[in-house]
C-alpha cells in the first residue's frame, strides 16, 4: 500500500481552502471533505473531488431552478408524484440512509446516498414539490448555504434551520427500528447527532 503524505509546505503541497472556497464554494469544499473517506482513515486530496462535488450540487440546483436565469423550472411542481414510485422509493430511501450514516459518522455514504437520488430525479419528468423539499432538507447539513437559498427561493419565509426533519415512509423502505428523525449540529468543529432536534 501506499504511504500518506502530509501536506507541508516545504514540499508545495499545501492546498489553501480559502482558495477552494473561491473557486468553487464553501459547500462543495465542505461536501468534498465529508465525502473523502471515514473520518478515521487518512486519504489523498484530489482538487478534482472537490470539482465533483461541485458539479453535483450544480445538477441538484439545476433541479428546481435554470441556470441562467435563476428562475424556477416546471420540472419541480405541486404533482403527487403517483407515476414515480421508483423516485419516491429512492427518496425514501435516501431519508433512511442518511439518517443512519450520519448517526454512524458515516458521511461519505450519506452523500453517495443522495447522489444516487440527485441522478434519478434529475431523468425524472417532473419532481412533486415535497419531495424536492424534503431532498433539500437531508442535504442542508451538508451543504448549508446553498440549501437555505433554495428554501428561500422555493417561497419559504422561515430559515430551513426550523423546517422539520423528514420523516421516511414504510412503502418500499424498511423502517429503522428505534431510530428517531434528528438534525446535525456541529458542535466544536464536530457533527453531532441531535434527535428530535426540530
């Protein structure tokens, strides 16, 4: 196996985040640090992980608004969403996972998680509005800022911080047996499993 190397800057491998934030956002830049590995395992950095990151997110935004404009799409709408039992599965699922994971401190599969649903819903015709919601919500903790504007964007008055958690269905999905719904909160630098935080 390989040895890890750590960053020096005698050695000019230093990478600066305040220029990774720059270039491409401070929540692609948190994703990316999450989603490197467990948190107990040492690993590389790869600039092009933090691209990656990006460009997820870019695809989740792309979702509910257009690139260009800003503007809303049709494809998020106020349809229940009957014809897509395969996406309200994936959704649902995702809830569960995540919910674990981040309980676990398993974030890197939290996220792989969500990615998984991001690239279905992203074939999806149209996404009923709550289940965009609902996505965004398990998503926040992750990626704060971009979160909170498209709460707001998507006629939100109160922060995302007081939304409810969402709760995952039984239809298609195992409940979590003695799992209560939660949030994240980082405390000291730290995630921190808060349930019935809302």
């Amino acid at each position: 196996f390989s040895r890890l190397e750590k960053m020096s800057k005698s050695k000019y491998n230093v990478v600066n985040p305040d220029d990774m934030c720059d270039e491409f956002g401070a929540d692609a830049l948190r994703l990316y640090e999450l989603f490197m590995g467990p948190l107990d395992e040492g690993t590389e950095w790869e600039t092009a992980g933090v691209v990656g990151m990006r460009r997820f997110l870019d695809r989740v935004w792309r979702l509910g608004f257009d690139n260009e404009t800003g503007e809303r799409t049709t494809k998020v709408a106020g349809t229940t969403g009957d014809d897509n039992k395969e996406l309200e599965r994936l959704l649902h699922g995702a809830i569960k996972k995540v919910t674990e994971c981040v309980a676990d401190m398993r974030f890197n599969t939290a996220i792989s998680e969500m990615m998984i649903f991001a690239n279905e819903a992203t074939r999806a015709t149209a996404i009923p509005q709550a289940w965009y919601e609902a996505f965004i919500k398990i998503l926040a903790p992750f990626c704060p800022h971009m979160c909170e504007e498209i709460w707001q964007r998507l006629g939100h008055a109160e922060s995302l911080t007081y939304a409810k958690t969402p709760g995952q269905r039984a239809q298609g999905v195992e409940q979590a047996a003695g799992r209560s719904s939660g949030c994240v909160g980082i405390v000291h630098r730290r995630a921190r499993w808060q349930p019935n935080a809302f």
